[in-house]
C-alpha cells in the first residue's frame, strides 16, 4: 500500500471511529432519558411556535435517539456501510444548519445533543457538528473502504439485535425510571448545596438607573444617579450583566403551601415552604406530579396508603404540583386524595422526577430514595429506614454501565464467534 492509499486509509477509519463514537453516545445517553429529550423537543417546537405537535414529541424522540445510537454502532460495526453513511450525512445536513440557527438566535440554553450528561454550549454544538460534517465528507467519498466486523451475509443478526437493544432500552426508561440520572435530584443529592453558587464565582452584574430630562433618557451608575436633582425624572433601573459566572445547579426550586379555603371551596396559594421541607430532619414523601390531568392514576392508592403510613409515623407527605389550584381542588375530590398539596415549576417538577406521578423520599434535603408510580413499596411491611437503604445497583454507575454493557456486546461476540 503506497503512502496515499494509507493516509486516505487512516482518515478513513478515525473519521468512522469519530462518527461512529459520537453517535453512538450521543444516541445512548438520550436513550437513557427519552423523556428529558420529549421535553426538549418541546422547547424547540414552542420557540417555532407548533405546540400542536406536542403529542408526537415522545415517539419522534424515541424514533431519533434510537436512530443515532444505531448509526453510531453500524458505523463501529461497518456493516451496511452505503446507506449507513448516507443517513449520516442526512442528519448533518439537516443538524448543521439547525445547531448554527440555535447558535445564532440561541431559543434554548443547551441544545440537548448529549442529554444531561454533557451540557455543551450551543456554539460549542455548532463547531462539533462542523467536524462531524468534515468527517461525513470523508466517508461519502471513501466508505467502501471501511473495515467490516461481519460479513455481509451475517451482518442482518447485529442489525436487527441493535435495533431490539436500542428500542428496548429507551422503552424501558420511559416506563421506568432513567437508569442513570443526570440531574441535580439524584439519589443522593443534596438540593439546598445543588441551590448554592460561591458569590465571588456567580454573575456580575450592575443597576443601571434610567433618568430623562427634556424629554431625552440618559443611564446613570449607582455612584453618580441624579436621586436629589427634581429636573431629572425616573423611568426605570435595569440590571446589566458585567460578566457571566457559574450557575448553581438547581435554580428555581421553590415550594409554595396550597391552603384549601372554605369561602371559596379551593386551593389558593399560601406560604413557602421550601426551607422548612429542606431542612426538616424528619423523612419527607414527595408525591410529584406535574400535571395531575395527565398523571397515570393506576397506582394511587399506593401514594394513598404511603400517605397514611407517613401521618401515623411522624413523617411528612407532600404533593407536589404544578396544575391549576381550581383543578386541584376538584381532582382532589374526586379522587378522595386528601393529600397536603404544593404548588411547584412544572419543569422543576419534571426534572425531579420522571414518572408522572413518581415518589422521592428526602431527609434533611438529601434524596434518600426514589420510585416510579408502579415500584412504590409497602412503607408498613417493611418501614422507612430499611427502604432508605438504596438496594443493589440503584446508584452505582459503573456497575450499571458493566451490566447494559454485557447485555449489548456479549450477544455481539457470540454472532461473531457463530459467524467464525
């Protein structure tokens, strides 16, 4: 092979290795939250105004995540490597021009490329999809020159266990909870630390003061405003940003008591009570759900009975919401709930929890444990404390990963082995 043909080789292969990685995460780490993902697909379509589309937000989530993960891995495998290469190149074309779009009229904070797992900022997804375009063009133009791991006969069994791993495994994480769980509520997080920010690290920032006289507006600092001057009339004081800094974690968590009223016979807004659940050394029960006209009412008896248990031993139990006080009322009656409810940021709410409703247990503002609406356990049987202990792989990382990855490349090993 002369000095060309390698070169051209070796550009081959990283470029397929770069994609084919890339891919491959970026399609597995949304996988691990479709539902993360149906919310930031919701946050584009609200930005271009077609919230009629919500509704299709979770299956095309599901659909595109699944679809990256498998370029990724038929990239890794080089199998089907024509028609896998062109839908690469799909995906840029129609990814490029959206992330410069996103760069440029910034309508998100974070494009959600890598889900919560790697938050880049939306230049950054900008010139990474530039490389990722340059190493497309390479494989348009070479991919017959890509290694294969299978043959082409035996390269249909790797694609179809693909697409059941890859489908199976977003599924399973929309039905129950995230197996790995990328933000700040994490069992073993603590919210009060995840809300706090060094002062010297945060933004920095400057009141403007806006005067007019004779009819022109002119700004003034905070050292030199015209306060005792009655020729100059006030208009407003704007906040200006000096100099951006680092963002606390959890930003807007807070909880309002809703307190039911006998005159008007609903819920109306009462006082907070976010420091008094975050700092109570008793356990707490946070039944969350976003939205109780949505929420699955299959297991609510189980939040029922984990109420009452919470009321005869000392412990709090909370329904977090972000529904309307008039509707609460009403669903509270008719579902004979009975709960304590609080008022809360429906996006809070859903980044605390998946599961619609879902259970999270604190102590003193760390997340002891939590569960989706059909794995609440029986608290009387079995009691708090022992159920405050996560069990097995709940919260090991690395043991998990070890798992998903010998449930996905074990069966891979043996087709080779079978195709030997």
């Amino acid at each position: 092979m002369d000095s060309r043909n390698k070169f051209i080789k070796i550009l081959t292969e990283l470029s397929r290795i770069v994609l084919g990685v890339t891919f491959a995460f970026s399609g597995f780490v949304k996988a691990v939250d479709p539902l993360g993902f149906t919310y930031k697909i919701q946050d584009y379509l609200v930005s271009l105004d077609l919230t009629a589309l919500f509704p299709l937000a979770l299956p095309a989530a599901i659909v595109l995540v699944v679809l990256e993960f498998l370029i990724g891995v038929f990239l890794l495998l080089g199998i089907y490597r024509k028609p896998t290469v062109v839908l690469t190149a799909v995906f840029m074309a129609f990814f490029l021009p959206l992330t410069l779009w996103i760069a440029l009229k910034n309508p998100v904070k974070d494009c959600g490329c890598f889900g919560d797992a790697l938050i880049i900022s939306n230049w950054a997804t900008f010139y990474k999809n530039i490389v990722l375009g340059i190493c497309t063009v390479v494989l348009l133009r070479y991919h017959q020159r890509m290694a294969s791991l299978f043959s082409a006969k035996r390269a249909w069994r790797a694609a179809v266990f693909s697409v059941i791993f890859g489908f199976s495994f977003s599924v399973y994480n929309v039905v129950k909870l995230p197996v790995f769980d990328f933000r700040p509520y994490h069992i073993g997080a603590n919210i009060p630390e995840n809300m706090y920010i060094d002062p010297e690290k945060a933004d920095v920032v400057k009141n403007v003061f806006i005067y007019s006289k004779d009819g022109i507006e002119q700004e003034f600092t905070e050292e030199n405003y015209p306060w005792n001057d009655s020729t100059w009339t006030f208009v407003e004081m704007k906040t200006k940003l000096i100099k951006e800094g680092e963002k606390p974690k959890i930003e807007d968590f807070y909880l309002s008591a809703l307190v039911y009223d006998s005159l008007s016979q609903g819920f109306v807004a009462g006082e907070d009570i976010t420091q008094q659940i975050l700092s109570d050394t008793n356990y707490n029960f946070l039944m969350v759900s976003h939205s109780l006209e949505g929420m699955n009412k299959k297991h609510l008896d189980d939040f029922k009975k984990t109420a009452g248990f919470a009321k005869n031993n000392g412990c709090g139990f909370y329904c977090l919401t972000s529904s309307p006080a008039d509707f609460i009322g009403a669903w509270s009656a008719r579902n004979n709930a009975g709960f304590r409810f609080v008022h809360a940021d429906e996006r809070v709410l859903k980044t605390m929890i998946r599961s619609n409703p879902g259970l999270m247990l604190l102590l003193n503002g760390n997340v002891i444990n939590k569960w989706d609406d059909s794995d609440i356990p029986d608290f009387e049987s079995r009691g708090v404390e022992s159920l405050a202990k996560v069990e097995g792989l709940k919260t090991n990382f690395w043991g998990k990963l070890m798992v998903i990855f010998l449930i996905f490349f074990v069966p891979l090993l043996l087709l080779k082995l079978w195709e030997k």
